[in-house]
C-alpha cells in the first residue's frame, strides 16, 4: 500500500518532446531517456534482479540482505521516476545537496591549476617518470625502480596514507578504514591483518588523524589531483623494496618520495613542459573564458590564488583568455604557500611587475590589474583590521581578513548591495564573501562549465 501511494503521488505534469501540450507523467517503470528496466537497464533506478530475502537468524551474510535494501530503494525510486525525466537532466549541470543562490555571491576565488587550467592525461606520466628519476639519480634509490610504469587507475583522490605501516587505504569521516581497500606497495592487505595492526579495530585514533585534512603525525591525506601520481611512485617504490627484501625506514621513504614529487614542480619541470606546448597540455580554454567572462558581466568580483609563479599563470591565461585576462579580476596573488595562506599571518604580501621582480613599497591596498605574492614569514603578528577602518599605516603585516574587507569596501565604493549570504564560510569570512568549492580553496581542482556561470 505504501509504495502503491508514493507511485500514485508521483504522477505529475511533464512537458511533452512531440506537439500536443503536456501531459501526465506515467508511473510505468519504463524510461525513454535511459531505455527499458530490467537486467542490464543502465537507468540509475532501474531494477537488477529480484529482491534478495533477509537474513532469518544471522545464518545468511549481512551484506546479502543490505543488497536487497539497496536494490529495492532502486526500484522504488526508479518508481517515482517520470520516464523522461532521465533524458531531461542536463550532465552539464552542477548539483548540490544544499540550496545555493549563486545571484547572492558577490565575490568567486579560483585557483589556477587543475581549475582555471585543466591539464590533459599525458601530464601525469610524466610527473611520475620525471620523481622517480630523481629518486634513482640524486637520491640512490636502486636502478630497478625505473621498470615501473605510472597506471592511472591505482589510486584515487581522498585516500590516506599510514607512514609507519606503509598503508595506503581509504579512511571514512568517522575515522574507520574501510575493509578491502588497504594495499602495502602494490599488493591488498587482508582485512584481518588491517585490523590487527590497529588493534583488533578498524577505527583509527584521533590523535593519529588530528590535523588538517589527516595531516597528522603518522598519516597523510592525498587530496589535490596532483597527488594521484604521488600515491602511484610511493606504492611502487615500497613494493619494490618488499619485492627485493631490502630493509628501510618508512619515514625515511616517505619524505624522498614526497621531496622527489616537489622537485618536480620547484624546480619547474612540469612548468617548463607546459609551456613548450600548451595545446598539448591545456584542454578546454575556450570554457574558461566563458565562465571568466559570464561572472564578470553580472556584476561578480572575481579573485585568483595560486600557488603557481605568474610567469606560469601569465602564459597560460593568455593562451586560453587572451593578453588582457587580468582585467577579468579584481585581485591576483601568485606563489601563495596554500593552504598555510589562509591560517598564517606571518607573511606579508607584496607587489611584483610583470617581469616577477618584487618591489619593496608597502602595501596598504590591493589595487586590480597588479600582481602580489607573498615574502618571507615574519617575526610579529598583526591583527585583524575591521571591515570599516582602512589598514593602519603602522601595521606590518596584510591580515588575511583585510584581503576579503577590502572587497566589502570595494562594493560599498560602488554602491552595491551585499546579500550576507556566502558560498563556503567560516570564522574570519566577512558576510557576502562567497565562493564555489570546498576546503576553503574557492573553486579548486574541479572541471569547469559553462554552467556554472548561469546566475
């Protein structure tokens, strides 16, 4: 009776594709958009197989009876489903599972790399190739690492690391390792040695998870999109020394590895690469400047932060915006030591021209069209300055909450209304900053839409 009244309850108007008006949506399982249900239906909430009986008495498995919930809820949505609204869904499209009004964000932050700029598979390879000769040529590692190859597909983002266990595995928010995805090097760890190693748990401690995003004092989070080759080079180096029986510090490992990967990008290999040939390397340029130029003309303020140098930045947004792209943006910071950036006071910015020199005037205002970044640390703190009051000449240091009150008075300048609504926040965001991203890093490493400039 119950799924009988969620069906009748799901016929509604849909427009029709052919001429006649609209007309009432059907509760038949079928689905245009998606094809018939059924075995092997490829619609989201199309039916599989029947429904697998419940355990009576713990004699079946657990996870035969959670399958049965899982597939009955598919054929229960597949229910409710119109059946063109599969055909009518826009992949496009950006969905959240919060409400967000993007006509009340005034201000949108990006990142450049894996953002502004998104980089074709060949890259990765050679990040790879290039940190795992470093390892063998500055660092000794044996010759015999050269005979591993990068596979994109052995590791995704979000994965942790256990340095002393030389564990790479997925770790939930509520800090328990999820079974079957542990692996040392490049073989899977049985379950029930994963759980005898944290004493007969599968939860780990919060003292070992404390830190930002993981970054605690035995295990890492791989988070950015730059870390898939990283995780790749460190599970094969570990297979090979287990492979061939040679002792080592998993510590010790880690940090080359990690130091290798950073060589990569310091020492500017993988700029260079780019540089050389962005067609290559760059994909969809053309979608960049259309969501660039869309924000901007509904009246966005617009800031970037990358911890990219702007020589870099410069030849890539000319390639995929045009030579006047810095007028798209209100503010620009290169070189920005994220996510240290947002938390650390310490660092003054400072101006440079376009030839990377840096000045030495103080600055007492971010200015569009310039260029800043940031210096050493420094030995006091400041304060953060009110939104109302301008920088004291006297302060030493530009606090991290003056950059986001010097957009509030940018808009109170131009007599613009501020919502009070944000995007992302948190303690030190002024109200109406907002942004479109996660882990305070604006819109960061994410694929870019047209789309996403529909305010």
């Amino acid at each position: 009776m119950a799924g009988a009244g969620l069906r009748a309850a799901a016929r509604r108007w849909v427009p029709r594709r052919d001429h006649g008006g609209p007309r009432a949506a059907s509760s038949s399982p079928s689905c245009p958009g998606c094809g018939p249900p059924g075995p092997g239906a490829h619609c989201p909430g199309a039916p599989r197989s029947a429904p697998a009986p419940a355990p009576a008495g713990g004699a079946a498995e657990p996870s035969a009876h959670l399958w049965a919930r899982y597939q009955d809820m598919r054929r229960l949505v597949h229910d409710l489903l119109p059946p063109e609204v599969c055909s009518l869904l826009n992949p496009a499209a950006i969905y959240a599972n919060n409400e967000i009004s993007l006509r009340d964000v005034e201000v949108y932050g990006f990142d450049y790399d894996y953002t502004l700029a998104q980089y074709s598979d060949t890259l990765h390879p050679e990040i790879f190739n290039a940190a795992r000769d470093i390892l063998v040529e500055h660092y000794k590692y044996p010759e015999g690492i050269r005979k591993y190859e990068y596979n994109p597909s052995f590791a995704i983002r979000g994965l942790h690391y256990d340095i002393q266990k030389s564990l790479l595995m997925k770790i939930d928010a509520f800090h328990y390792v999820q079974l079957g995805t542990a692996y040392r090097g490049l073989q899977p760890v049985p379950d029930e040695e994963v759980i005898e190693l944290y004493g007969g748990t599968q939860h780990i401690p919060l003292y070992q998870m404390s830190g930002f995003y993981g970054k605690g004092p035995s295990i890492k989070q791989f988070m950015d999109i730059f870390s898939l080759p990283e995780m790749a080079l460190l599970s094969c180096v570990v297979d090979h020394f287990l492979g061939h029986g040679l002792e080592f510090d998993q510590a010790h490992l880690y940090k080359d590895v990690t130091d290798a990967i950073r060589d990569v990008h310091v020492k500017g290999l993988m700029y260079q690469w780019i540089e050389r040939d962005m067609e290559k390397y760059i994909l969809r340029g053309d979608e960049t400047f259309a969501v660039l130029s869309r924000l901007v003309a509904h009246g966005k303020q617009l800031f970037l932060i990358t911890n990219s140098p702007f020589s870099f930045v410069d030849k890539g947004m000319r390639h995929m915006v045009g030579p006047d792209w810095r007028q798209l943006f209100d503010v620009v910071i290169v070189q920005a030591d994220k996510p240290s950036f947002f938390t650390d006071r310490r660092k003054p910015f400072r101006k440079l021209d376009e030839k990377g020199s840096l000045h030495w005037d103080r600055i007492t205002r971010l200015e569009k069209g310039k260029i800043y970044r940031q210096a050493s640390p420094m030995d006091r703190l400041s304060r953060p300055t009110p939104v109302s009051a301008p920088l004291p000449a006297s302060s030493a240091v530009l606090d991290r909450a003056w950059l986001f009150s010097s957009f509030l008075q940018l808009w109170r300048g131009r007599g613009r209304h501020l919502t009070g609504k944000s995007a992302i926040g948190g303690p030190g965001w002024p109200a109406g900053c907002g942004a479109v991203g996660s882990r305070l890093q604006f819109v960061s490493q994410s694929g870019l839409r047209p789309s996403l400039a529909r305010v």
